[in-house]
C-alpha cells in the first residue's frame, strides 16, 4: 500500500493509478482526508517497479504545500510500507530488505527525507518524533520543498477500517477513539466532511479484526457506517460471518487474494 496526499484530483489519482501498472490491486481515494491508498501485489520485481513509479509521478505532481485534509500527513508520498506476503503476520528480512531499498532509493533519486519504521520504532512514533527528536534514516536533513517526507515501513499485514458516528462530532469521535486503543487496534478521533469518524488501524487483523472493531465503536456510540481502506487478507474476512458483511462493509471481492487471482498474480 502507498498512501499519498491526494484524494480529490481525478487526472491525478488516474496517472497515479496507471503508474503503478499490472501490479495495481485497488485505489481506495478520499477528498475529505485528501488521500489515496494504492495497493500494490504480485512478483517483487514487478511490485518494486510500480511503487518507485507511483513514487516519481507523486513527487513530480503534487505538492504538500497547499494540502489541506483530515488525515496526518507528513509528505505528498507519506508512507510506504512493505508486507512479505508469504510471511504475512510480522515483518521477513524480505520486507525489511526492500524498506531499506526503497528509503535509499528515494532519497537518492527524488531527494526525500526518509523515515523507517517496522521493529525499531512505529508509524505512530515517527509521526510524532519526526523533526523534533528524530531525523532521518536516508536523504536530506530537511523535508523536500514540494514533497515533505515520507515514512518507509516493513510490517505485517494491516487493515485500513473507518467507522462513521451517527453524531456527537469530533468530540464525540475522539472519546470513542481513545476508549477502544488497544494493542492490535489503533484510532484517531476525526471530522470528516462534517461527519464524525472513527479511523481504525487493525494491526492484528487475525486476532481483532473489523468485525471486532466495529462491535467496540456500537458499543460506545452509534454506528451509521463502516468504510474498509484497501483490501483485508481472505482468511481476516472469513472470521466474520458472511450475513455481517454487507455491514461491515466487506465482500468477497474486497481480498488481497481475489485481487491477485483477477491480475493473475
């Protein structure tokens, strides 16, 4: 998955989309955060190829400086991680090799700041530490003038999953956020489009998953819909009981697998 910072450019999110080729499995847009996830799969070559694609059209087009949205962001490429498919459930000196590559790679070739994440430290903590107590890992020691930085990971497998209040706005939303952090849930309290929002990371999906998620957010405050970013691993979506599905905002068709098995990966 690469997240960039544009969510409401149509010509742009589609050159992105292009740039990343046979390997491309989804592109899941917002204008309200102003952000898009492009997910990527399939041979390492192949995949390598399409994210410094995406990454070199990103960087050539957009430009952080005039970006407003409701999602943290550091950089018009913000984060790229990397998931060893094969070894789904942590981080492989696979993943971790092509972290290392990517970050080299971008700050060489597109004079990014890069910060890494994975067993020394999270997403989270680079967010908050980045250019207070923490520099970068490879390129320059300020963010690049159009580009900002960008956070290179190397993980497990992660579920992208917003749940949306019925109401209480950002308030609301955010004691919500707070009440179910968890190990293996993340969230951020947020006002998206006027509407409260509940933005989950799942970063156990096996253990917790979004029917877990959206069952701990119901219990706190209404519901009025569930938003899967991205795709969930088809074993993550077997656990839920296919009659939720519609609910919770997942379908077949929404796997890691059933999109690899249509680009014929």
């Amino acid at each position: 998955m690469i997240n960039v910072s544009e969510g409401r450019d149509r010509a742009l999110l589609t050159g992105l989309a292009e740039a990343g080729g046979r390997s491309l499995l989804d592109v899941h847009s917002d204008p309200h955060h102003h952000r898009a996830v492009l997910t990527l799969g399939g041979p390492e070559d192949d995949v390598w190829e399409a994210a410094t694609a995406v990454a070199r059209r990103a960087v050539a087009e957009l430009d952080l400086g005039d970006h407003a949205g409701a999602h943290p962001r550091f950089g018009a490429v913000d984060v790229v991680p990397w998931v060893d498919l094969e070894e789904p459930a942590a981080p492989t000196p696979r993943s971790l090799g092509l972290r290392d590559r990517f970050a080299r790679w971008a700050a060489e070739a597109l004079g990014i700041p890069c910060f890494v994440y994975g067993p020394e430290r999270s997403l989270p903590d680079v967010r908050r530490q980045a250019w207070r107590d923490l520099w970068p890992d490879t390129g320059p020691d300020r963010p690049h003038p159009t580009a900002g930085s960008c956070a290179v990971g190397a993980r497990g497998v992660l579920v992208a999953y917003n749940l949306w209040l019925a109401g209480g706005g950002l308030p609301e939303a955010r004691r919500v956020a707070a009440a179910i952090r968890r190990p293996g849930l993340r969230a951020l309290g947020l006002l998206v489009g006027g509407r409260a929002q509940v933005s989950c990371n799942l970063t156990e999906p096996w253990r917790l998953g979004p029917g877990t998620a959206y069952d701990l957010v119901a219990i706190l405050s209404p519901v009025a819909g569930a938003e899967l970013v991205g795709l969930v691993p088809e074993e993550v979506l077997h656990v839920v009981p296919e009659r939720r599905w519609a609910t919770l905002g997942l379908a077949a068709d929404r796997t890691i697998e059933a999109r690899l098995a249509t680009a014929g990966r």
